[in-house]
C-alpha cells in the first residue's frame, strides 16, 4: 500500500507550500499539493470555487483530493488549511504521519498580508478572522498532528532540517 512520508497541515500562513517541497526534496520524495490537485482537476482557482460553488462544495472537492492523494502519493502531500475539519479527513490521517506547522496570529497575518486570493480571509476585518480561524482549527490541527512544529521566527531552512531528521529515523527506532 502507497502511504506519504509526511502529511502538512497548518493555517494560511503557516509555510506548507514553502517547506513542503523543501522537505520532500531533503527526503528526496515528490512534493503534491491537494489544493493544487483540486485547481488541476477543476480548471477553476479555490477563489473561485468558493465564490460560485460556496465552502460547502469546495470541502467535497477538498475531501476527495485528500483521499485521493492519500491512496496513491508516497513522498510528503500538503493540505489545504481547511481539510482537518472535515470528519472523513480526520479518520483517514490518523493512519499518517502528519506535521502541523503552527504559525501565531502576527506572523501568519505578516506572511498572508490578508491575500484576498485567501478566500476565507476576506471581509471586513481580515485580522480578527485569522484569529478565529486559527481558535478554532488549531485543536483539529492538534489532534491529528503527529508531529507540531512552530513556524514563527524561524527559516524554512531551519524548520526543514529538524523535520527531515526526525522523519527520517523509522517509527520503530524511536520507541
């Protein structure tokens, strides 16, 4: 059976697509991107998903990419911020090895810089929306992490390095 090496998860912000591929290449595996998987298969951007097909529909996309990546990627497979927060993602990743990058409010509202390509960070007050998602998400994030790793004032190279050592070291020799 297929598994990935190492699952990211973690808020907008939070580096999964910079230290992803960073770390599949140290563990010299293929990088995949579920969110990637959904704009290739869709032909449409998660922006636009969201505005015409509302949160709703882009969580069933989001779980199938995630089944999907699961099942047949073998290197490290980054999810969308949301994707914990569906029950059928939960109970599939807890057969995985899964990363949180866990990213505070400053630093992830400084690497965001409120993107309105971020769809659920658009509106009002985009700052207080980013606290609320990460008071909610982080618990969920928690739960299913294997691994949690804060991102905050640290490089992707610094974070890359404790991850591949620790990744590296089979789950038998660490008991």
């Amino acid at each position: 059976m297929v598994s990935p090496r190492a699952v990211i998860v973690g808020p907008p912000g939070s580096g999964k697509s910079t230290v992803g591929p960073l770390l599949a290449a140290a563990l010299g595996v293929e990088f995949r991107d579920s969110d990637a998987d959904i704009v290739a298969r869709t032909g449409r951007t998660i922006a636009d998903i969201f505005a015409e097909d509302g949160e709703p529909a882009f969580r069933a996309l989001e779980e199938e990419a995630v089944a999907t990546g699961l099942a047949e990627h073998d290197g490290v497979l980054s999810l969308g911020g949301g994707a914990p927060l569906t029950p059928g993602t939960r109970a599939r990743l807890a057969e995985h090895t899964v990363v949180f990058l866990n990213v505070g409010l400053a630093a992830g509202v400084q690497r965001t810089g409120l993107s309105s390509a971020r769809p659920l960070l658009a509106g009002v007050n985009p700052r207080a929306t980013f606290k609320k998602l990460l008071d909610e998400r982080v618990p969920v994030y928690r739960a299913v992490a294997t691994v949690e790793v804060v991102t905050d004032n640290r490089t992707p190279a610094d974070i890359v390095a404790g991850l591949a050592a620790e990744l590296a070291v089979p789950a038998e020799a660490k008991e």
